[in-house]
C-alpha cells in the first residue's frame, strides 16, 4: 500500500537573481509502515522537498510542475486554509528543524497543546487533558512535564515534547527534519528511541526522516533516499545503501562518515573534491558530472533518469543505465 | 624513535565567577598527560568538559590555578616574559575552530601569514617566497588567496590558511582546537591529511581537541576522554572503545550512532 506519493515533482525559488532549482524532478513513493531516511549535504533540497510533499508552500517557493498524492489525495490541488483544517497534523505532521524553540516560552506545555488543538476539533480542556497524559504515557515521557514552562525542560526532552504534541491526533504519516542535530548523544538516542515507539504503537504508520548523518539514519530507517543537488540520486534499503553503494555520490558519502569502528578505520576517510554546484545555474546533464571520478562524454549532456538495478535499487546514473552506450 | 615532548601534571583551572556572591567554577581538575614526539593525541568530550581550558592553558593564554606543564624537560608553567612566550609559541602553536574569529575581517588575510615572522628567528628568509611555499604545501594556490579579505575565501581555505601558518614556523606541537567542526565533511579529510603529513615529515605532535568521537578515534595514538573538567578514561582508541572503564564512556559508547553496527532494541 502507497501512502505517499510524489510524480515528477520540481518545485523552484523566484528569486529577483533568478530561479533556484532546488527540486527538480523528483520521483517517490513511500509504503505504509516504512521509515524513510533522505539524507544529502547541506543545499541540496532536502528541506525543500519536505516542505514540498507537505503543500507548504510559500513565495518565493512555488510548485512547477508534479503532483502529490497522500492517501489517494491530491494534496498538491488544495489550498492552505483546506490543508490546515484537513490536512497538517491530521493526516500529516511535520517537526521541523527549528523544532526546539516551536514551543511558546511563555506558555506551560498543556496550554500550548490547548491553543494547538484549537485549531482542529472541538475538544474539551478535559478531553485535550486525558488525551495529552495518555499520550506522554505511551511514550514514557514524564507526565510532569506538561505543567512545566519550555525553558524547565532540556533541549532533548522538548524535541520529545515537540513529536508527542505533533501526533497528538495520530497522523499516518510524521516528517522530521534534522530532529536530533542540536543534540549530545544521549538525548539524541532518547528522541530516536520516541520516534520508534510512535510507529511500533502504531500512532504513526509511515516516517520521512531528513537528516545529513547517514548514522543516525542506519539505526532507525528501513530505506535511505540520497539527494544531491535537487535531485534524487539513489534510493535503496538501508542494508543496500550501506554496503552496496551504486551511485558515486553515495559511495563518496558513505566513505566520508567517520564513526568510532574498526571498519572506517580500515577502509579510511575519502572526501569528494569540489563543491556542491550553486542551483541558481546547475550543471548540464548529470548534475554530480563536474565532481565525479567517472564522468563520462554522456553524462554531461544527458541527464540520466531514476531506474531500477538489482532488485530494490533505483539509481540516477549512466554508468547502470542500459541507455550507456548513447 | 620518539622522546617526551610535552608533560602535564595534575593542571587544575578554577574561575572565579559573581562580584558580591563569589562563586567558583572548577573548569578543569587535576588533567595529566603525557605527549610524546610526533604522536596524535586527542581530549575529547562534551561542551563544558574543560577540553578548551585546557588547550589554552598548554598554549599559555591562561594561567593554571595550579600544576605544572613541562614542554622539552623545561618548566614553562610560570612563563611571562614576552621574549620567553614567543619562543614558546613559535614551537607550540594554536589552530581554533573558527578560523574567523582569527582574522581581522578589515584586514587582507596576508596579515595572519606574514605576522608569523614575527616568531621565527631568522630575519633574513626571504618572506614572500616562504609564504608562498607553505600555501601551495597545503593545497591552495597563492594567487587564489594572497590579497584576499577574509569573507572572500570559503571555510575550508579559511581554515587551510591556519594550517599554512604551521607550515612556517614548523612547531614541535600544535594545538587544534576543533580544528575542523565548521568545515563540512570532504574538506575535513584534507585539514587532517596536512596534520599527518607535518607529522611524518617534522614529528610534530599534535594535540586534537574535538567532541567527535569517531573523528578521535580514528586520528589518535592516544584518546583521554574529558567529562565535567577531568580525565575519565585513556587509552588506545581501540582500547577505548572496546574496553571502556568509566561509566561515562560506556554510555558514550552505547549511545552513539554507528554506521556498521545497529543498537540493540532498534
């Protein structure tokens, strides 16, 4: 079963410089039950996407062309005021980067859910109550902090508070973004370890999770998307992205992590020269072409498409596409 | 073969904080270690763990509250007088984490090169020369760079024109604080090459200061992890991470995300 899906999305800045690509063309499908982890360097349109898929979208952003389909619907026809009555925190939540200052510094958590749920159904102060305490209850989260103020809680406890809140009406899909980077270790394994119950109890059914740390992505994610430069490069398992890389983006990414094991250490840090290209005016053909060790006359004029190697692999490159040989 | 370089004994750094309620923060207590010639040697540990302090007091910008830090056999904890810390500093030299912070913004970045010669002995080398050498040794190009302001180069050339700085006065030990959390993933491969590179071709010793565990333990000969001002756990990298002793480098170690190994329960 797809819950979310993505045709042909490109969704661009109008900026008075000119037009930032920052998603261009991007195909994806996610299943009930799965956990997506979309991973790329800062840049390449991770954030974009998201907000994309969610029919967030404000000037200078605007949706070019595609469609997005969550649940059989076509959130990308509806209008802001349909999606926020219908749509966002229902059927979709998003946490996003700036999660750890979303709460209201003067406001105790129970009323700020209040205020949120406002928005929603008519609850009672009772029923928004009983709701909230389940909930925090279900994903071991001290019940006390709901009559706490933000600045009482520390930064790894307001990211959980943040993610309860968010699925507070059992959304089926939950994104998050970048939700652990302003972390110390523990705290970071605290709010990965929520995120995992809320799809164990089935609060959730389905998670996009963007981050720049493949690690991170390794413990919680049952697919990996790479992203480079607006574009989706390759998207696999998670066990696929790690060991059997396709893509030269992906094999470069993976050998740059350092994580304290004998396995980096033995096959060494590599770094990928260059830059990431400025999406105001990208490369033609294939956009990693200007930094890859492969590159080769085709790929810098024909931009290869997404298809499918080896079973679950698709892959964005002309060294597997059958189309090689021109 | 290698010899003592650098010797710290029981280095403690308590400030003293408030005007009417005096408080005291213990910012580092009792650290000691050893640095050997031409060996890696990393402090790592979180925000608040005393790693900073410590570097600057091993590069005499501050001064311990009490212990003693012997550098070549020589007791150079009491060190004030200006001649004496600028023979000092041209053999152990600082690299921090944000090369901005660095350079004057209203300067050319010239400046930070050229200043250096303020610290070597021999005033008769010829200097744009020597310059332009230790650019191109640690990967730039002197036009690229020389006459620049500061804004104008990326983090990256920023922080290889520090590195550049080491290779003109060639200290014996270099102190790098950080020395590549602002840079991104491909240029932090290149600045730690340059440091092995000075090290095989000088020994020089390097004293890595970080909160990235993975980052130290693949750089180091030896790892001293730092919790709340004081050494918790040394060793091997691999000693470390297999047989960690402290309750604090257990968790450490259970909390943090691997790439090739998945947590039990996830």
């Amino acid at each position: 079963m797809i819950l979310l899906s993505a045709e042909n999305v490109r969704a661009y800045y109008f900026l008075p410089q000119g037009v930032v690509k920052a998603v261009d063309g991007i195909n994806l499908s996610l299943e009930k039950g799965i956990t997506l982890g979309l991973a790329g360097e800062s840049g390449c349109g991770k954030s974009t996407l998201v907000n994309t898929l969610l029919g967030s979208i404000k000037p200078p952003l605007r949706l070019v062309e595609g469609k997005i389909l969550l649940d059989g619907k076509e959130i990308s026809k509806m209008n802001i005021s349909k999606l926020k009555k219908d749509v966002w925190g229902v059927e979709v939540s998003l946490v996003p980067q700036s999660a750890l200052n979303a709460l209201m510094p003067t406001k105790k958590v129970i009323d700020f859910i209040k205020d949120a749920l406002v928005q929603h159904k008519k609850f009672s102060d009772s029923e928004i109550l009983s709701l909230a305490k389940k909930r925090f209850e279900e994903l071991n989260l001290d019940v006390k902090a709901l009559y706490m103020f933000p600045h009482e809680l520390s930064g790894g406890m307001r990211q959980r508070v943040v993610i309860a809140i968010s699925t507070l009406l059992n959304p089926k899909l939950l994104i998050v973004d970048e939700p652990t980077s302003a972390l110390d270790v523990s705290s970071q394994k605290q709010v990965l370890r929520t995120l995992l119950d809320l799809k164990k109890s089935g609060i959730i059914q389905s998670m996009i999770f963007v981050t720049h740390d493949i690690a991170v992505l390794r413990q919680i994610a049952d697919k990996i998307g790479i992203m480079y430069a607006g574009k989706l490069v390759e998207l696999s398992s998670t066990d696929n992205i790690l060991y059997n890389p396709k893509h030269p983006y992906t094999v470069g990414l993976i050998n740059a992590i350092v994580t304290p094991e004998p396995e980096v250490k033995r096959r060494k840090i590599m770094s990928i020269p260059g830059q990431p290209p400025n999406l105001l005016n990208p490369p033609s053909g294939c956009r990693f072409h200007t930094r890859c060790k492969f590159a080769m006359d085709i790929c810098l004029h024909k931009e290869p498409p997404l298809l499918e190697v080896e079973g679950d692999t698709l892959v964005a490159c002309h060294l597997f596409s059958s189309s090689k040989g021109g | 073969m290698s010899w003592l370089l650098l010797s710290v004994d029981n280095l403690t750094k308590i400030f003293t904080v408030g005007l009417l309620r005096k408080k005291e923060i213990v910012a580092v207590r009792d650290v000691s270690f050893q640095v050997d010639s031409g060996k890696f040697v990393s402090l790592v540990g979180e925000s608040g763990s005393g790693k900073t302090t410590t570097a600057k007091m091993i590069l005499k910008l501050i001064q311990p509250t009490s212990g003693k830090i012997f550098f070549e056999g020589k007791d150079v904890t009491m060190l004030n007088k200006y001649q004496d810390l600028k023979e000092y500093w041209s053999k152990v030299h600082g690299i921090f984490q944000d090369p901005y912070a660095s350079f004057n913004p209203l300067q050319k970045v010239d400046r930070v090169l050229y200043q250096v010669f303020g610290l070597i002995k021999d005033q008769n080398v010829d200097r744009d020369k020597t310059v332009r050498e230790a650019l191109k040794e640690v990967g730039l190009n002197p036009e690229e760079v020389l006459g620049k302001y500061p804004h104008e180069l990326s983090g990256g050339q920023r922080q290889r024109i520090m590195v550049a700085r080491c290779y003109l006065i060639k200290p014996k030990l270099i102190v790098a604080d950080e020395p590549v959390s602002m840079i991104d993933a491909s240029t932090r491969e290149g600045v730690i090459q340059l440091l092995s590179n000075l090290r095989d071709e000088y020994k020089t010793s390097v004293i890595f200061i970080t909160h990235d565990l993975g980052l130290a333990y693949y750089v180091s000969d030896e790892m001293l992890i730092m919790y709340k001002g004081q050494v918790v756990e040394r060793g091997s990298p691999d000693e470390v991470m297999d047989h960690p002793s402290s309750e604090y480098t257990k968790r450490l170690k259970a909390d943090i995300p691997l790439l090739y190994r998945k947590w039990e329960g996830f």
